[in-house]
C-alpha cells in the first residue's frame, strides 16, 4: 500500500496560470514557510550586497529592511505571508531606520 502524502500532489493546482500559483503551492508543501525564508534570503542580500559597495553596516541593515518590506507588501497583496510576518517586516525596518540615526564612531 503506498502511503499518501499530507498535502495535494501539484497536478491539481493550474500552473499553467502563472507564478502565482507555483508560489502557492510551494508555501503549502513548506507549511508557509518558503516565503518567510525567500524574504530572509532578499533581506540579505540586499545587506550584504550594500556592505559590500558602501562598508556601512548600518546603512546596510536600514536599506535591506526598505527593500524587503517592499517586496513582503507584494507578498502580503498575494496572500503569501502572513499579518504577523508582515509586522516582523515592519519591525525590522523601523529598527533598522533608527539606527541610521545612531552616533557613530567614524
């Protein structure tokens, strides 16, 4: 006896619509945790991408909390990720706002 797995098989959802739908699926199958870990993936690499230009960490952190909070909007409009993922988000770009406003010892 084969022993079925816990989610649907993706030959039930329309792929053929977009990425929208793969994205979907794909969070189900991770228990929603592949978009919580894409936005993680773009959070870092927008800060290590601005060290490695500007060697500012600070400014690194406050520009990767920008650009993710951007694209989390996006995933939230999509229904990707949730309210409280949303709020982390948020968090971590107001943190990293105020820490552009931080003495610094230059």
């Amino acid at each position: 006896m084969v022993a079925s797995a816990p989610f649907d098989p993706i030959t039930t959802y329309n792929v053929s619509s977009g990425l929208p739908t793969v994205l979907q699926y794909v969070n189900e199958v991770t228990g929603h945790w592949a978009s919580n870990m894409i936005l993680i993936a773009i959070f870092i690499i927008f800060a290590f991408g601005y060290y490695s230009a500007k060697r500012d960490w600070l400014a690194g952190i406050s520009v990767a909390g920008f650009g993710t909070f951007v694209i989390a909007i996006f995933f939230r409009m999509g229904g990707f990720i949730s309210t409280i993922t949303m709020g982390i988000v948020i968090a971590v770009m107001i943190l990293g706002f105020i820490g552009l406003f931080l003495p610094r010892g230059e």
